[in-house]
C-alpha cells in the first residue's frame, strides 16, 4: 500500500487534535472529490513498519485525540491488510485514543457478505471507533454537516452497532450548532 500524506495536528478529520492517515488508491472517483491524486494506488510513498512507527508515535502526547484514516480509500480491500498492523498497534499502544476512517462504501458493505469484506475486514472494524461512510455526492453537500460532506453519509459507532447488530449513528452524526 502507498499513501498520500500523514496530516500531524489536525483538526478537519474528527474529534480533537489528530494524527490523520491519507492512504493511496479509490475506485469510487466522487465527482468534486478533495483529494484526487490519490485515486491512483501508486500515488505517493511506501506504507512500511518505519510509517506505522511514526504514526503510533505521533499519538503519545495526551492532546492528541486519535487517528483517523483517509483516502483515497482505506476500505479498498487492497489497503484492509496493510492497515490492520497500524490500527491493532494504536488500540494496544493507547487504550484512550480514537479511530476514525472516512469511506466511501457503506457500512453494509464491510460486513460478512458485502462487496469489499475481506480476510481483515472483520479485525479492522473490531478497532474503529468512528466511520463516516457513503461515498461524497456534490449535489447533496452541506457544509453545516459535522464531520462529513454530504448529507447521504453517516457518522457510525462501529463498537455499538457491532454489538447490537444495526447500525447506530453516532452524536457526530448530527449537523452543527
């Protein structure tokens, strides 16, 4: 896997201070879509052990509220595999940071069955804590939405609808105040 460009600090992609993972490589080429270039899975720079060790690194100051994954498209099934090391490494190194991941798929999608569960699907989505899914739509952009762009996405706790079985929306999923 290759990725983009790792964000330090930012503010734009979840709640808090994070550390944000902008991973290389997209089928779904939303119309208007932020970050093109990545589109391409060869677009940017290797994803190695040494990058995971920076990103875990870069969660150790307490204001730092978590990582978030980006794309391109973490849930391409060729990036699950590369990124299940990273997120497993997260959760165990820091029991109070959070785990965004911003996709274009559905949740329904990720699950046993769907179009883009893979051998690490399962194992991804037991160590995020947040996904924002459903692909970017121009004509339904809102910029008064939290966390999203369009109002077809939803802000998701995957802990909770893992547990209950439905999909539960998470507060962030409201629009701003």
């Amino acid at each position: 896997m290759n990725y983009g460009n790792i964000k330090f600090y930012d503010i734009a992609n979840g709640e808090g201070v994070r550390t944000s993972l902008f991973v290389s490589g997209c089928t779904h080429h939303c119309k208007n879509c932020f970050n093109p270039e990545t589109w391409s899975f060869s677009y940017g720079k290797p994803f190695t052990e040494k990058t995971i060790e920076e990103i875990v690194r870069s969660l150790k100051p307490d204001h730092i509220n978590g990582l978030s994954l980006l794309g391109g498209e973490p849930m391409e099934i060729a990036n699950q595999k590369a990124l299940l090391p990273l997120v497993k490494k997260v959760k165990e190194s820091y029991k109070g940071k959070t785990i965004w991941c911003y996709t274009g798929y559905l949740f329904e999608d990720l699950l046993p069955g769907g179009k883009v569960c893979s051998p690490w699907t399962n194992e991804l989505l037991k160590n995020i804590d947040i996904l924002v899914d459903g692909e970017f739509v121009e004509k339904l952009k809102d910029i008064s939405l939290r966390f999203k762009g369009s109002s077809n996405q939803r802000v998701i706790d995957v802990q909770k609808s893992l547990q209950e079985g439905h999909i539960v929306l998470s507060p962030y999923n409201e629009k701003r105040k």
